[in-house]
C-alpha cells in the first residue's frame, strides 16, 4: 500500500491499505485514515464504512458517528444517519454528557422528518433524566415545541416547571390548599392563581408556555403572559404572538386571539394573506360580519386565487342581505384565469337560490364541463348513446370527429385547477338534477336531452353505478320529452330486459311505443316472449301488435292465454271482447251470429270486473255502435252520459284550472257518437241537441 501510495497510485493504495487494516488488529486511526483517503477519491460510501469501522474500535469517538451520519444523510440514507446516532447514544460514557444532547437533538431532527414523534419524545426525556444540570433553553424550547405538536400538553407543563423554574401562585385560607397536591392536574391549574416566571426566561419559551396553559383550559393563568405579548413589538415577536393567537384560535378563545391578530396585521412583516385569514376567522367567530367582511377582502386582495376566503367572503355578504355582491366575490374570468370548481359550484348554488335561471345553466353548464363530453351532432349522440362501456362512448366520438375532420377537444374551452379537493361527486350530481329540471320546467327538451347524454361520457359520474343509472334514466326522460322517440325507446328496452317483472317500466315502455314511428318493439317483444312465455304484460302487449295488425286469431291466442293467468283483470276482458266484435265484422268470417254472442259474453265480464262506470258504457255502446246495433248502442251512450268521468279530478281542474272541464271525462266523445246516429237516422234536431248541450268549444 506504501509503494503504490509513494507511486502516486492513490487508487491501489487504498485498496490495498484496506486489505491490510482488515487483516490487522483494529487501529481506529488508521480506519479514520483511510477513510479520509476515501473522501479525496470522492467514494462517500466506502469512507461510510471506514467510519463504521472505526467506530466500532473506538465506540466512545464521537467524531466518527458524527461525521459518518453526516455522510449518509449526504447519500440519503437517513435511516442509516439514525441507526448511527443511536449506537452512539448507546456507547456514550456519563461523562460525555453534551455529546449525548448533541446526539438526541440530531436523532430528535430525524425522527421529526419521519413523523416518528412519539420516538423522538422518548430520546429526550431519556436526555433531560440522564443530563438534568446540562439542559439549556434551547433543548427545553426544542422539547416543549415536539410536545406541543404530539399534543402532550401536561407532560410539557412538567418540562416548563422542573427545567425552566416556572411556579405558581394560589390563593391562601381556601380548603383546597392542603390538599393541592392530591388534585386532579385540571383542578390543581384552576386553583392557581398566578404564574411566577424568571426574569431570565427566553421569550420562546414564555410563548410556549401560554400556549400549553391556553391548551390546558388555564386562560386566567395567562393574562400577564397575554399583556407581555401584545405590548412587544410585532416585527420582532411576531412568530411567537402568532402561536398563542392560533392556539387561542384553536380552543375557540376568539375574544382574546383578536387583540394579537390586530397587532399583527398592523405591522409590515406579518400583514400577509394567511394571518388576515385567521384575523377574518376570529372576527367571524365574534359575529362582527362588517369587520369579518373587510378582512376577508383584504385576505381577497392579498390572495386572489384562495377560493375558500372568498366562499367565506360570499357567505358572509349573502348573511348581510348583498346577494349580488356575494355574486360578485365568487366571479372568475374564464378567459383569463384558470377556474376553480368550488367557487364556481358555490355559484351556481347562489345562482339558483336567486332564481336567475338563465345565469344559473350557463355556469352549470360550465362547471360540468370540466368532465361532461360536448356533443355537437346527432351523430355523436348515437355514438355516446350505443356504446356501453366509458372507453367505447370515447373511442367512437373520437373516430366520428377525425372522420369529419374536426378538433377532438373544444378549442375554447375553460381551464380548471387540478386539486385533489374537488367538488364531491354527489353534490354536484344534484345539482345535475336541479338544472335537468330547470330545462324541463323552461320546456327545453332538445337541451335538456343534450345536457343528459352529455353527462354519459363523464368518469367521474361514470365512478358511480347507482348514479351512472340515475343518468340513463334521465336520457330517457329527456329523449321521450324530445319527441326522440328511436332513442327513448332504446333506453326503455334496456330497462325492461334488466327488470322484466316491474310494471311502471311495462308502462314506460309502452307509452315510448304509442309516440314510436317504427315498429321495432314487435320483433323485440316476440323474442322476449319465446325467453319469459308466462309474462302477463308481454302477453297482453303482443295481443295489441297482433290486433292492429289485423291478425285476430293471433291476439285472440295472446288474450286467452292472459286472462287464464288473469282472469280478474278487466283490461284483458275488455280486449277479448273488442277482439271478437272485430272477427264479427270481418267480410267473410263464418258463425258471425256466435262471435258477436262471445264478444258480448266477455263485455259483460269486463263490466263485471270493472263496475258501472261511464268508461264502462261508452265502451259498450262504441261496440254495438261498431255492430251497427243502434239501439243497444244509443242505450249505453245515455246511461254513459248520466255518469261522472271513471277517473274523478285526474285533469285540470286537479291543477287548478276550475274553467277547464275534466280530461277524464268523455261526455263530450259520447255525445258526438249520440248525433252521428242520429244524423244516420235522419233526425237532425236531436243530434243538434246532444251537440250543443255536451259539446262546448
């Protein structure tokens, strides 16, 4: 190792050197050297090791703990840097007692950074026991701050009364004095009445100690600690004067913390945004709104982008009757700013508490934008509306716009923050709905169906199954609303095969059929009858598509088979009956005498199971009227026309229209069937009669 050291070779020199400090009895100077030597070739990690080793020869060397634990905080490696400082702490001799505190602040640094307080808190207790009589204000002010973090408030009013001299006073002659020791710690500070404190102590330490007492519920043991506080000056004190105005913030000691935020925010260092927002907090919590105002706008001025401050400043002008400038401090310029979702959400809100509809969907519109797709033509409609899964709706939309050369994403549209701290899901789920039926009290349908099927292609409302359904159902709506019924369809045949046995989805889907142009749903329901035969509502809804088709032995199959599953439902009886009349007034059917007596046979079944009621005799008489049985017919038209509607206050007048006659009620059908027999009859001046006394237009 010499002659390479002599030859200049420092590299092989070292190497060798090494083999040779292994191989000989452990010199903790020579390891020392070495790694020395390790450092001039900068090979930080095998000077580590030199260091460890030397240290293991001489464990009491403070000097090579130091510097190796340095060296691994230089790699990264604190942990390491940790376990070093602990060995030494372990290897120490009594005597070495500033080293032991150097070592358990260095420790206490590291263990802070790892959030291992609790471990942190048992090195120096373990330092203040072994080392009483070398403790200095800045181990005591170190300690107190990591107690005061962890929230152990006692055990750091113990610190304060052993290592910083601090007493108390107490009243005398009371007959808790005798007994003072034996209290709870609690009723021991509130039978204190004062503080007695050395003149010598730090400041640090004298802010310390009002913040543990005002976390202990001891506020009266702090007033002269308080007026300590407020008369020093802000631009030197101001850290510690901000400490005890935000414990006293914390305890909700708003009264008291108002004084310090004045004088802090009076002074040039310390007038910034954060300590304005405590001020605004405090006065808040006084109930002084004026006040409360004007900090949260200087909080505004300061911090322009701080949404919270200025949600705060909105509510607390809406509390004060200024709606529109509550409006106004939530304002943002989409083409200038980047937007933030909370105040835009919390605009809208305020939007609609006003009931500025049109305001309130414009930046409702804006805000889902942020995760809604925009679709543009009836094309991507069909796209996002086909396809199932989030990817897909995506990929299409995507494939229909680079087919029709357009910009994938809109050129001009707003930005928004990225934060983790988004608008909950739910809430602006709801307040989906409320613009949903905002669009359809205003009888927008074609947005209200834009807006739906927008909402199809967000992730976040996607995130949600049960809210994701909520969508679709609503596209559903919005479709039927729209007069789209291909659409609406769609969605209702989607309902219908995932709960096939519910009948308001029967009954969706069959008012979607009755506004249909095509005739899709009879392909689609003869399917569903070969998988699910014994349903009663597709049985009935086949006997309807066989009947308007003309083919009534196919209905009649349909029906029987209906009222055997049911045969005290009214609905199925009737449609027999109907569905043999129609067989009777075939041209060329056989037995017409022996349909006409089967049909009556199942209209009185169905008056049976309906009772009397004037729905009940205007189908009777339109069916002898059918057979061209004009006495019968004018029999059950009279009787009709002496009856209320079936369905009593289920048309306008339930909506308070007292003008407007019953939706329900069909005296005037009646009554115009009454005069064409009559006119047939030639009899003119009865069916003028029935015409003018029922029939008002």
């Amino acid at each position: 190792a010499n002659l390479y050291e002599e030859g200049e070779d420092l590299e092989k020199g070292l190497q060798f050197a090494l083999i040779a400090a292994q191989l000989a009895t452990p010199d903790p100077d020579e390891w020392s050297r070495l790694a020395d030597m390790s450092l001039e070739q900068s090979d930080v990690k095998l000077a580590c090791f030199c260091y460890k080793k030397a240290s293991e020869s001489d464990p009491s060397n403070v000097r090579y703990y130091v510097t190796r634990s340095g060296l691994l905080e230089q790699l990264g490696d604190k942990s390491a840097a940790l376990r070093c400082y602990r060995k030494m702490l372990a290897n120490l001799k009594p005597d070495q007692g500033p080293d032991f505190l150097f070592a358990t602040r260095e420790a206490a640094r590291l263990l802070h950074e790892k959030d291992q307080l609790a471990q942190a808190q048992s090195l120096f207790d373990d330092a203040f026991d072994k080392f009483p009589d070398l403790i200095t204000a800045d181990e005591i002010n170190l300690f107190l701050e990591m107690l005061i973090i962890v929230g152990n408030y006692e055990h750091a009013l113990v610190i304060c009364c052993k290592h910083a001299n601090i007493s108390f006073d107490y009243k005398s002659g009371s007959e808790e004095d005798a007994n003072i020791g034996n209290l709870e710690p609690k009723r021991q500070l509130e039978a204190f009445s004062g503080l007695v404190i050395p003149d010598d102590l730090l400041a640090e330490i004298r802010s310390k100690l009002a913040v543990i007492l005002i976390n202990l519920n001891a506020i009266h043991l702090c007033q002269g600690l308080f007026t300590l506080f407020l008369e020093a000056d802000p631009e030197d004190f101001g850290d510690l004067i901000l400490e005890i105005a935000e414990a006293l913030m914390k305890n909700r000691q708003f009264e008291e913390a108002a004084p310090f935020f004045q004088n802090l925010v009076n002074s040039e260092k310390y007038s910034e945004a954060v300590v304005w927002l405590q001020f605004a907090e405090c006065l808040f919590g006084l109930g002084r709104l004026e006040d409360s105002e004007q900090a949260y706008t200087k909080v505004v001025e300061l911090a322009p982008h701080h949404y919270s401050a200025r949600l705060q400043l909105s509510k607390i002008m809406r509390s004060l009757g200024r709606p529109e400038d509550a409006l106004l401090a939530l304002a943002q310029d989409e083409s200038e700013e980047m937007l933030n979702p909370h105040l835009l959400f919390n605009r809208c809100k305020l939007l609609l508490e006003e009931g500025r509809q049109q305001d309130f969907l414009d930046k409702a519109k804006l805000l889902f934008s942020r995760h809604f797709v925009t679709i543009r033509n009836k094309e991507e409609l069909d796209a996002i509306s086909s396809a199932k899964r989030l990817s897909c709706k995506n990929k299409a939309l995507t494939e229909i716009r680079n087919f029709r050369r357009e910009p994938l994403t809109e050129t001009e549209a707003a930005e928004f923050e990225q934060s983790s701290d988004d608008v909950s899901v739910t809430e602006e789920f709801q307040l989906f709905c409320c613009a949903c039926d905002m669009l359809f009290e205003r009888e927008e349908y074609e947005e209200l169906q834009r807006l739906a099927y927008s909402a199809l292609g967000s992730p976040v409302f996607a995130r949600d199954q049960k809210i994701f359904k909520e969508c679709e159902f609503l596209c559903l709506l919005a479709s039927f609303f729209n007069g789209d019924s291909f659409h609406a369809y769609n969605w209702a045949r989607e309902l219908v095969v995932k709960d096939i046995k519910n009948p308001a989805i029967w009954n969706m889907l069959n008012v979607v059929i009755m506004r249909a142009d095509d005739v899709r749903h009879n392909r689609f329901l003869m399917r569903l009858m070969s998988r699910n035969p014994d349903n009663l509502a597709l049985g009935i809804l086949n006997g309807h598509n066989c009947l308007v088709a003309g083919t009534y032995k196919y209905s009649l199959g349909e029906y029987m088979s209906a009222f055997k599953q049911d045969s005290s439902n009214p609905l199925i009886a009737l449609m027999l009956g109907l569905t043999f009349c129609h067989m009777a007034c075939q041209k060329f059917s056989a037995k017409k005498h022996s349909l006409v007596v089967q049909a009556c046979a199942f209209l009185n079944t169905y008056k049976e199971l309906r009772g009397e009621c004037q729905e009940v005799y205007y189908n009777l008489g339109r069916t002898m009227h059918q057979l061209n049985l004009l006495p019968a017919a004018l029999f059950y038209y009279k009787k009709a026309l002496q009856m209320g509607p079936s369905v009593p206050g289920g048309g306008q007048e339930a909506a308070g229209d007292e003008n407007s006659s019953d939706m329900m009620d069909l005296k005037a059908e009646i009554a115009y069937n009454v005069s064409l027999i009559y006119i047939s009859s030639g009899n003119p001046e009865l069916a003028r009669f029935y015409t003018e006394k029922y029939i008002v237009i």
